[in-house]
C-alpha cells in the first residue's frame, strides 16, 4: 500500500463552504469540540450518518426541540456508541444486498465520541466493533477528562492534571496515573487506519478524516481536544494551546495507514513543556522540578517515535 | 395445510424459524445458556443462504441490543434472543429501544437469575423487565414461540404501536425440547401476514436528515413518556386485530389468555410459560378424580389483559395464581398475582386469589404438585382465605 495517498485539503480554499453543524448549539464558549466537529462534517459531507454517545456533545448539540445536525444523527447511551454504529453499518450492508438501499449509494458512518464514552466506559463496545471489522470511522474527541458531569479523572487525564476527583492536596498533587495510549490500543487491532490529530493542525486533522472515511474497514481518529472549562484556560487560548501541544511534543500527530506509520506533522525545533502547562489552570500545582520530570518523558516518547519512524522527525528542545 | 409442514423444533428452533421467516435483515445476538441454539441456527440458515441477513457476532447482549438499535433506527427489521443475565446486562438498552421506539423482536428463553449462578429455567428475567415498555408474550409450546414471533413482528411495526417485542418460553423445559412444529413450507405466505414494507418509523435517511436520540428536559420528556403509555394502549387493539387476522389466515386460534376445562369450573389455575402444559395434564387427572377445575395461561404479559381476564375471573369463586418469579418485597412477592389481585380489586370482584411461587430455578413442578396446589387452596378456601397474606412458596425445602 503506497502512502502517497491523495491530500485532499492542501489549503484553506479546498474546505467546503457548507456548515452541516449548524450554529446556536450550547457548547461552551471557545470550545474546541466545535472547531473539530464542524470540520469532520465538512470532510465527511451530507451522505453521513452520526453516532455520539453521551458527553458535551450531545447535551450540547440535541436538546429537544432543537439540534444543531444537519445530517443523521443518533444518540443511544454512554458506552455503546461503537456497538449502534455497527448495527448500522450492518444494516446498510443488509438493505444494499435486498435493493432497499441503492447499493452505490456510499453512507459514511461516523461515530464521534468523547474520551470517557471511548476509553473508558465504551472500551469494550469499541474492541468488538474494531475486531468485526466494521465500516465505520470512529473518532474520539479527547478533552482528557469527564468534562460534561463536571471534570472528573477519565483513563485518558495525562499524569499530574487536577480534576475534580483527582484534586491537588496536601498529600496528592492530582492523577497518578499515566494517560492511557488509546490510538496506540486501537493500532494493535491491526485495522486499516489510525491516526492523531489536532485542531490546531486543521488541514492535517481533515485529511486524516478522509482518509479514515477512504479505507475498507474501521478506522480511528484520536483528537486532542483543549478544554476552555476543564483546563482552565482563557476560551481565546484553545487553539494556541492545541498548537503548543504539538509545538512541544506533549502531542504528536501521527497515522498508521495499512501498517505503516508516520509522523504527519514533523516538529524540527521543540519547545520545552512549560509553555503548554504554563497556560493551563489544571497545572497550576507543579513546581518547575514537577515540570522538568514531565519534559523528561516527553523526551523519552519523542526518541521512541523517532526511533520508530528511523530518523529525527521531532528535534531538540530549543528555546 | 399444504402450506405448512411439519418438523420436529425445540421453542429455541423455532424461534430461529420465525425470524428466517419474516426475513428479518440484520441479527446481533450473544450467545447465552439456554438460548445459544438460537443464534447458531441462525447462523446456519444464513451460512446455508436460507436467510439473507447481516449477523453481527457482537462481544456481549449489552452490544447485541445497542446494534439492533442501530440497524432499527436505520430501517433494518432486527431480531436479537437472549436469557437472564443476557437481558439484565441489555437492561439500560429495553428502556432506549422502547423510548425510541423501535420496532425490535426478541426471543427469551427465560432463565433464572443469579446468584447463586443458575443456568435453569424460570422467569426472573423476563418478569425483572416488566416496566420497560416493551410488548410481552409468553408463549407454551413451540408453535406458539414461531407464531407469536411473526405476530410480534406484526403488532411492533404496526404504526400506532412501534414499541419493541419480546417472546419468552421456558428455558430448558422449551428451549431445549423437541416438540412437533409447523413452520412455513415457503416464507410467502408469512411475509403476506408480515409485509416489509416502508419503515413507518422514522429512520436515519441521509436524505431526510433527523436527529435521533435528543435530550428530553422537564419541558419535553414527560410528553414523549406519555406517548409510549398511548402506544402501549393502542397495543391491546393491535393484538387482537393480529391474533384475529392470524387465526383466520393460517387456522392457529390465539388470544390474550388460554384457557382449558373452564365450562363449569369455578376455580381456576393461572399460570404462564410451560407450567400451563403441566397444569392441563392436572386438570385432567383432577377431572378423573371427579375435582373439576380450569386453567387459564396468560399470554400476553405486557400490555396487560385485564378486560381478557376479567371475563373469566368474574365467575369464579377463587383464582389460583402460580407465579414462576419472586418480586422481593412486593405487597404480594408473585408478580403476576399481583397484577391480577390489583384487576380483580379494581372491578370490586369478590373471586379468591391465592398466591404461589413455584418452578425457582427449576425446581421440578409435577401434576402431581399442582394437584396438591388445588388441594391446599381448597383447605385454604374453607378456613376463609380469600387472598394469602403472602405467598406459598411451593417446594421450597
């Protein structure tokens, strides 16, 4: 399989004009789920069918009588958003083979979906959907919490973050954990097409939903998603931070397409880490030594991605 | 009955045979004890191209019910079957396929719950689902599992319904016995009584885009709960017009309830599922014996035939309900007799109830113990019970 794939979005020109996620939805201000949404629908276009479990998305967006969906759309519960795409995606299949449903007709099935309704509570229904094999692109809008009952701990929080249930005390100064590599867990189900994404990198983002859409068989998009209320930061800020995300190598967006992996959005000169967690609320508790620890394996997975891709696609830290 | 032949089918089979013979379109089932031989038949039918169906081989009943969803909300005509923790696991999803209203059908074959851990049959599970909105039969022989699977189909996709089915039988004592069955020589004449036609639901069309699923505040929510209360009611109706048009079309007499020996009886034995089987055989014992009593099966579960019902228990001096579930607590611990003390309360009708539990995890149930049931109601009756404070909790050691 070449990766000369075709770029379908070189610039912002090539970006359809039509908004298919209408405005007037209740996302917070400066939230970037829109940014992210907004553009899937355009890479996607109207012959696509939505999936989205419950989290800000949906409460946002399909408060009856209202719905800001201009294509359709189903919310069912929280953890099985992969399992009623499935059933979808069966269904066209099915109706296509009895003549129901012209069978040229191509219906992209879509299922986006947050963090927790993904790695955590969703897991399982997403590993059967993958195994299946099932036609339909999933992707997962990571705020790194659960930001819609109010930020608590999900299994994607990165290491040392406040939220609400991993408060910073006398004794803990926030989660324990490290976040869990999700894009990496749904690469090792050998489906066609995984990648990494950020709104920053907005073209990169689209394309990588093309292709996502392009491949025979499930694919996987996993989109960092900066947080205005759950990451304390000023609402104006998203981008920039989604942009030092990748800047500082905290992010990296990648794809696995077929089996071979790249890095998309090479970052010759890194910033050091402090800038990204300097801007962001949820940090506030790390001292500088805190900060020089997470550069630390910031650093280690930038010299395992290299040593991956078999040269430097991520430089040094130059301030 | 040139149309129909005759085959020998456990009620696990015939179910099976239904769904092959509505054509349904996609299936996502998980297999279960004892309702596997559904979803392997099945598979055989579409491996063998009899039936032309997408099977999801999904990783739970949880994922199983959650893609019947989206196949139905995509216009598909589904089929799923589970038992006990299988439906227990799926509980969240029988709220949502009914509030969204989907059409789905579902064979039971009914299962005792844990713990402890018990693979035999009673009706736990099914009766654990009784708020969930979904039309529930309950069927006795494996002919009436096949035919009330195509009735089902009927009566959710009917337009002034749209709520899911289930159909329930015995595990073990049904879904893993061999019974004489006619099923459809050729699936014609079914899909005549069952046309696929249009979906009359709304559905996710690329082309007229809806969204499926919204958030349903204060302002809203209640009303939408309303209309499945209206559609549950709208049911009664639609059953009877598709058990009528059933009867007359293939020649298989089917109601609300059953009832056998009841010319002249004026105590009756009610039960469901293939208890009801055990309770003839009773009857005719008792009859020989010169002890002349009926039975009555209810069938229908969910909506709850209460003008059905009450036909019968108003000219009966007593009604002895045996239960096959436990509702912990309850006012009366036997489900059904709860129902049908509230039915026979609300008419202001003086019949006797009198409440058992029996066939827990399959504990055996002989004629034997049903003639004992009668012979104990009838002591009970003469010291002046008219309704038992609490259960009997037959062979329970």
């Amino acid at each position: 399989m070449s990766l000369a794939h075709k770029v379908h979005y070189k610039t912002v020109f090539d970006i359809p004009k039509e908004e298919l996620f209408a405005p007037g939805h209740g996302l917070c201000a400066g939230c970037t789920t829109g940014t992210i949404v907004k553009l899937l629908l355009k890479a996607a276009g109207l012959n696509t069918i939505v999936v989205n479990p419950t989290g800000c998305l949906e409460v946002s967006t399909t408060t009856f009588p209202y719905t800001a969906w201009r294509v359709p759309y189903i919310h069912v519960a929280f953890e099985n958003a992969a399992a009623v795409a499935s059933g979808i995606e069966a269904a066209i299949k099915a109706l296509k083979a009895k003549g129901v449903i012209d069978p040229n007709k191509r219906i992209n099935v879509v299922v986006i979906a947050g963090d927790g309704g993904t790695a955590d509570i969703g897991f399982q229904a997403l590993s059967g959907m993958l195994e299946r094999g099932h036609k339909v692109m999933y992707v997962m809008y990571d705020n790194e919490a659960y930001m819609n009952t109010g930020i608590q701990r999900s299994g994607t929080t990165p290491q040392y973050a406040w939220t609400t249930t991993t408060p910073v005390g006398k004794v803990l100064k926030g989660k324990l954990q490290f976040k869990k590599p999700v894009a990496e867990i749904v690469a090792a189900h050998r489906v066609p097409y995984v990648a990494t994404a950020n709104p920053a990198h907005f073209l990169d983002m689209m394309n990588k939903f093309r292709r996502g859409l392009e491949v025979e068989g499930p694919s996987f998009i996993h989109v960092l998603q900066p947080c205005t209320t759950g990451w304390r930061f000023d609402p104006r800020l998203g981008i920039k931070i989604a942009r030092l995300a990748t800047e500082t190598a905290m992010w990296i967006n990648w794809e696995l397409d077929h089996g071979e992996f790249r890095v998309t959005v090479p970052v010759p000169k890194r910033k050091h880490v402090k800038h990204y967690i300097r801007l962001q609320g949820r940090f506030n508790h790390l001292t500088d030594a805190d900060i020089e620890e997470i550069q630390k394996m910031v650093d280690r997975e930038v010299e395992r991605i290299n040593k991956i891709v078999g040269k430097e696609v991520i430089g040094p830290v130059v301030e | 009955m040139s149309e129909w032949i005759r085959i020998p089918l456990t009620s696990n089979y015939a179910a099976a045979y239904a769904a092959k013979d509505v054509d349904v379109d996609v299936v996502a089932a998980y297999p279960i004890t004892p309702q596997t031989p559904v979803v392997e038949r099945i598979a055989e039918f579409i491996a063998n191209g009899e039936l032309q169906a997408e099977m999801i081989h999904v990783e739970s009943e949880h994922t199983a019910l959650s893609a019947c969803i989206g196949a139905a909300a995509t216009g598909a005509r589904v089929f799923t079957a589970t038992s006990a923790q299988g439906l227990e696991l799926m509980h969240e999803l029988l709220f949502i396929a009914s509030g969204l209203r989907l059409p789905i059908v579902m064979a039971i074959a009914a299962r005792a719950l844990s713990a402890p851990l018990s693979i035999w049959g009673d009706y736990s599970d099914v009766m654990a689902t009784r708020d969930s909105s979904w039309i529930t039969m309950i069927a006795s022989t494996a002919q009436e599992v096949y035919d009330s699977i195509i009735q089902a189909y009927k009566v959710a996709e009917h337009s002034d319904v749209l709520l899911p089915a289930m159909v329930a039988y015995d595990g073990f004592m049904m879904s893993h016995t061999y019974e004489p069955v006619y099923v459809a020589k050729d699936r014609s004449i079914i899909l005549e009584f069952v046309p696929k036609k249009k979906p009359s639901w709304n559905i996710l069309d690329p082309d007229k885009p809806i969204t499926i699923g919204a958030v349903g505040n204060p302002d809203w929510y209640y009303e939408f709960k309303y209309q499945q209360v209206v559609a549950m009611e709208n049911s009664r109706s639609v059953l009877r017009q598709v058990f009528e048009e059933f009867s007359k079309k293939f020649g298989r007499w089917y109601n609300f309830i059953e009832t056998y020996n009841m010319d002249g009886s004026d105590i009756a034995i009610l039960t469901y599922g293939g208890l009801y089987g055990t309770a003839i055989e009773a009857v005719d014992i008792m009859k020989k014996q010169g002890l002349n009593v009926g039975t009555i099966k209810l069938r229908v579960f969910r909506p709850w035939p209460e003008e059905e019902l009450l036909k019968i228990l108003k000219s009966l001096k007593a009604v002895i309900v045996i239960d096959r579930a436990i509702s912990f607590g309850a006012a009366l611990e036997g489900p059904v007799a709860m129902e049908v003390l509230t039915s026979v309360y609300k008419k202001g009708l003086s019949t006797a109830l009198h409440s058992y539990i029996a066939s827990i995890g399959q504990r055996a149930v002989m004629e034997e113990d049903i003639i004992a049931i009668v012979k104990k109601s009838l002591e009970l009756l003469e010291k002046g019970v008219v309704i038992t404070e609490k259960p009997v909790y037959w062979g329970v050691r």
